[in-house]
C-alpha cells in the first residue's frame, strides 16, 4: 500500500501541519546546469538529500530497508575493525569537484583534522567509498561514480550488490587505463569472505553483513 498525500485541508486545527511546497530546484538552473556545491550547502533543512552532476541538482533516491540494513552493519563492522587514525561514516558527502558532489553509502576517512560540522569531505581525507546497489542506482554505482571517485584520486572503491549480497573490491590503478584516466581495478568479488591487505587489513564475512 502507497500512502496517500495529505491533503492542506486535512491538517489539524490552529494549522499545526505545514502546508508549504517542498524544496525543488530551479528549472532554469537546472537547464543551464547552473547549481555549486556552495548552493547545496546553502539549501534549507528540509531539502531532500542531493547529488551535483555537472551543475545539476540530482535528488538520492529514498534507500530501502534492505539497503539500509547492509549499509548499517558493513559500517558497523569498519568501525570495530578499523586501525587507528581512521573512521568511518554514513551519510556523509564527497566533494569531487565545485559542481559535482557524491552521497557514499559508507566512507572511510582519516580521523585527524577538519571540522566535525562539515557535510562534505575531499577526495584526499578519504580512504574507501562503498556503494549499496539498488535498482535505482544501478548505472550511478556500477559506473559512473567508480570513475568519478577515480578521477579525484580515490584509492580504494567497493561495490555491494544485494540478492545474493556480493562485495566487489576494487583498487585504484597507478597508470592511466583505457580511457586515459586512472580506473579501478578489481582486486576481489565474494559472498563468502572479503580478504584484503589494503587499504588495512580486511577479513569480513560477507554474513556479518547480511540482513
């Protein structure tokens, strides 16, 4: 069952529920790809939670449950198997660039530095960025994010896809691929058990992260 609007005039007496229109870009921005990420942090408390792409606003889809159940626990495994001087986060933004910003699902950032009210983090702070595959994102994640995060330099990029939950790990390249750009590499895929030696060492059961 989908739920239903309320109606303005549903709202209770002395107009306790707001009837303002959400926030939405401007479309002629929009068309002119025209939007920074000093606009997105300009944005108001109930905006929706965005992405920039090229100067335009790109809302991030709602997660499901299942989604959000993996995203929880891989970050509550990195948070009790992570070395020192490191930390990891949710909800929590990438800045690759003035008009481009990213929503990792989980990241892993240097601990030292920075102030704790930022959104928005650089590509040097941080260490991996892991994306929940969903139906909805399946071209973002299994593509152009990976060379987004690579263009800026991002070592280390895992992709998890679900139904059956599978981590692809991959490795940032020190020579430029075929597109001319650095591109990841594939290290390791498993439904069983991730072994890593970088970026830490990594020995996670893939049903500690199983919902």
């Amino acid at each position: 069952m989908s739920a239903e609007p309320i109606h303005p005039a549903a709202a209770p007496p002395g107009g306790a529920w707001s009837a303002a229109a959400p926030w939405q870009p401007d479309p002629v921005r929009q068309r002119l790809a025209d939007y920074s990420i000093e606009d997105v942090l300009a944005l108001p408390a109930d905006a929706p939670r965005v992405e920039l792409l090229d100067g335009v606003v790109t809302v991030v889809p709602s997660p499901t449950l299942g989604h959000q159940s993996i995203a929880s626990l891989l970050w509550l495994w990195l948070h009790r198997h992570m070395p020192d001087g490191y930390r990891a986060t949710q909800a929590v933004g990438v800045a690759v660039g003035p008009r481009n910003t990213y929503e990792p699902d989980v990241l892993v950032h240097r601990a030292e530095g920075g102030s704790g009210d930022r959104h928005y983090l650089t590509p040097d702070e941080v260490l991996l960025v892991v994306e929940v595959v969903s139906p909805a994102t399946r071209r973002r994640d299994r593509f152009d994010k990976p060379a987004g995060y690579a263009a800026v330099g991002i070592g280390h990029y895992w992709r998890v896809e679900q139904d059956p939950v599978r981590i692809y790990a991959y490795r940032l390249g020190d020579r430029p691929g075929a597109s001319g750009e650095r591109e990841y590499a594939l290290v390791a895929q498993t439904a069983d058990l991730l072994e890593l030696d970088t970026p830490f060492p990594v020995k996670l059961p893939i049903g500690e992260i199983t919902p």
